[in-house]
DNA sequence: TCTGGGGTCCTAGGACCC
DNA sequence: TCTGGGGTCCTAGGACCC
C-alpha cells in the first residue's frame, strides 16, 4: 500500500489579493482589508506586511503608517472573495482527483495516486501556474505525507522564496531539516497559550515536538496535541474531507457602529440575525431545535457597567421558520435586557441541527408545516433574486445594522453593473 | 472617539442514576 | 459513630482554526 500524500494549496494575501485583481493601478502598493465595521486588520498584502502592518490590529492605531505610507484601504467585501474563492476550488477541481475545501482560501489534495506519473514539485508547479492562469490568483503548494506536514510545507513555501511557492517536504531528511528551524508555533494547532506551555518544558521548534512522547504529551494535553505528533512524524491521522459534514452549529453576530441603548432598536437587530441565521439554516437544508440569544458591552471598555449575558430556548420541534425563531428570540432578549446598558455587541446561535427532511412531527403541536414550507421558500427566492428584498416589520422599516464600510470595493464579479470597464 | 465573525473539538466537573 | 463506586449525560469554558 503507497503511503498517502496530501498537497495544501493556499492564496497568498488572499483578500489582498482579491481587491488588487480588479485594481491593475495599485498592483505594487500597499494593501490592506479591514473586518466588518472597518475595525481590524484581517488582510495585507505582501508590501503592507513588509511596512509592519501586524495581523487583527484595530484601524485607528494604524491611522498614521496609512497616510505616511499611502496604504490602500479596503472594507471587506465578501461577496467578491467567495466568488473568487469558488474560482480557484473550480480549477482545482480539474487538477486533482480529490479536493477538501478547507477554507475560503484552502485546499487539502489528494495526490496519492499522482506521484507514479510525475515529480512532486513538477505537479505543484502545474497547479501553481494553472490556478494563477485561470483566476489570476498566486497560490503557495506545499505536499507531505500528513496534513500537518503538508501545512508546514506550504509555510515554508510562503516564507523562503527559493522555493518558488512550492515545496516537496515527502522526504523525511527535508522534513526534519525544515522542522528544525521552525519556531514550535507555526506548527499547526499550536496556538499561543500552547507555545508558551510547551516551551515552559523546552520545547521550542516544531523538531522538539515531534521528538516527544505522544503518550506523554496526551496525559499532559490532551489527544489533539497527540494526533499533531504523530502527524509531524509522517503518521497521516488526519483524512481528506471531500465532503463537508453537516453543520452543527450556525452563528450571526455583529458588534455595532455604535452602542445600542434602545430596546427597540436591539429588538430590530436581533431580528436581522435571526432572520439571516434562519436564511443559512434553510440552505443548509436543517433546522434547529435550540436558540439562543446574547448581548453584552464591550469588552474593551475600562468604566464598569459590564454586562453580558445570554438566554436560550429548546423547540418541541425542530423548526426552521422564522417566524417562530423571531418570536422566541424576542422573548428571550425580553428575559436578559436591562437598561441603561450601553451594549457593543449582540447575536443568534441555532444548535442542534438536524436535515429537514422528516422531521418528527409534535401530535400535540398543531404547525402548519406546508404553509410554513411554501412560505420560507418564497421568503427566500424573492431576497435571492434581483428584484428587491422582503423582511419582517419586527426588523424594522430598514436594515438598521448597516456598519461601517468606508473603503467597499465594487462588486466586480458578482453584479453587472460593478463589471470593470476597459477605456 | 475607533478593537471582526464564524466555526470545530476536547475536557472537566456537576447532576443524576443504579 | 459509621455514609460506595461506577457509569452516563449535559454544559460551560478553553483552545484552536481561518
């Protein structure tokens, strides 16, 4: 039996990159994208990074390197990036013969087969210069015989440029030599607080960890941190997803513009989440049978006035209508509001999902599932078509979460009337 | 003045049962 | 006075990822 090999394929500067395709005149410059509410640094491209421009700092503290530096600002503008994304997953799919998206800009391949017919750095090459022909997009290619080997492939890949953005790390002696010049955190699921646990015991490249016992480190850790070791050590632990499971869980969320005071207006909001958590719901083919609803100040607040709480609810019936998740989640921000709150943040969570196919009814609980059924799915084909949106009154006349965008870009890919024009 | 959003998995500890 | 042991289920919270 050969033994598996996997390539990670990852976009450089992914977002960056997204906002300079359509913008030839700032190809060089500095870039950078900010998260919702142009709060934080969530993209730079490879010139704002070597300005120093660190990942998550918040816009304000950055202001000045802006202007000093003419970096161009973006507000993130997703609808572009998953179009985008969807792009590059499509060419990659003709590529190989198994393909895990792993995130908007991540793909784990399966090239088990593929190492008969041609070397590893010719076929990552191929994908590299494919991708970048099709889409535009510059892609790193790193291939090992784990997942996690492969992650760390294509960190090398990144970061040392003699390696062309592709690297062969199937090689065990490679292996070790790249490990043992790796910093233990860039190993991929360790994190902050586990650097700083693993290094209070001497552990300080990725090599020392895949040195230790993963028996040890299992009674000390956990099982995770094992699965990591072995899989440093070309022991595959972890498989290809080709398909995505279920979801099990699904979140809307938002901090605010500006802090909210107002029941009324919280009310209206939390109407807006419920109704997009309901909207992914339906997509993904679910429903749910837990709800629940939370707000709270900001955390970066110094004066007291501290407030954070949550409220939750089980259906008798899973339910995916959201009319009755509206009801309930109003209800509950009745149960957890307390005035003279200056909130910074609220949200929705649905949990326990389970598919909408036959569902088990309640004998007791008289819904009208076919009303219900035709109701949400005309509620949805209207807001996916281009003729205008329908919502709840309970949300209120208009969309009262607009955040911050100062710097959206157009929708370029997604929308006729944003397509770039050459004069 | 100004600090994102959406996920997953694992573990510890309490409640409860026999 | 003396007060078991083992199992399951649930939840909250921590850690990680992009």
């Amino acid at each position: 039996m050969t033994s598996p090999v996997f390539a990670l394929v990852d976009c450089n500067n992914f977002y960056a990159s997204c906002e300079k395709l359509f913008r030839p005149d700032i190809k060089d410059q500095p870039v950078v994208v900010l998260s919702n509410n142009d709060g934080c640094v969530v993209a730079r491209s490879r010139e704002a990074k070597a300005i120093g421009i660190k990942m998550g700092v918040p816009a304000f503290q950055i202001r000045e390197l802006i202007k000093q530096h003419g970096i161009v600002v973006f507000s993130s503008n997703y609808a572009l990036y998953a179009d985008m994304s969807n792009r590059v997953m499509q060419t990659l799919e003709h590529l190989a013969p198994q393909v895990e998206v792993y995130s908007i800009d991540e793909a784990f391949l399966d090239l088990t087969a593929i190492d008969q017919v041609t070397t590893m750095t010719e076929f990552g090459t191929q994908v590299r210069n494919t991708v970048y022909q099709h889409t535009g997009m510059v892609v790193c290619v790193g291939m090992a015989p784990s997942k996690t080997l492969a992650k760390l492939a294509n960190y090398a890949a990144k970061k040392y440029p003699a390696t062309g953005g592709v690297l062969d790390l199937t090689h065990r002696t490679r292996q070790r030599k790249l490990m043992s010049i790796t910093p233990v955190g860039e190993v991929w699921g360790i994190g902050s607080r586990l650097t700083a646990q693993l290094q209070q015991l001497g552990i300080q490249t990725a090599q020392d960890l895949a040195d230790a016992d993963p028996k040890q480190m299992r009674k000390h850790f956990s099982v995770v941190l094992e699965r990591t070791i072995r899989e440093l050590n070309g022991e595959s632990c972890l498989e290809l997803e080709q398909q995505a499971p279920a979801k099990q869980q699904i979140l809307c969320s938002r901090s605010f513009g500006e802090v909210v005071t107002d029941k009324a207006m919280m009310k209206q909001l939390i109407g807006g989440y419920v109704s997009r958590a309901a909207e992914k719901l339906r997509a993904e083919q679910q429903c749910c049978r837990y709800l629940q609803v939370f707000i709270r100040t900001s955390f970066f607040r110094r004066d007291g006035n501290q407030y954070s709480n949550a409220a939750s609810t089980r259906f008798p019936v899973p339910t995916d209508d959201t009319r009755a998740l509206m009801r309930a989640a109003h209800l509950l921000l009745e149960s957890i509001w307390k005035h003279d709150i200056a909130y910074a943040k609220a949200g929705v969570m649905l949990t326990e999902l389970s598919p909408a196919q036959n569902q088990q009814q309640d004998l007791f609980c008289a819904t009208d599932h076919q009303t219900s059924r035709k109701l949400m799915t005309l509620l949805d084909q209207i807001n996916a078509g281009k003729y205008g949106k329908a919502w709840f009154a309970s949300q209120g006349k208009q969309s009262p979460w607009t955040m911050k965008r100062g710097h959206l870009s157009p929708a370029y890919t997604t929308d006729w009337s944003h397509i770039p024009q050459v004069n």
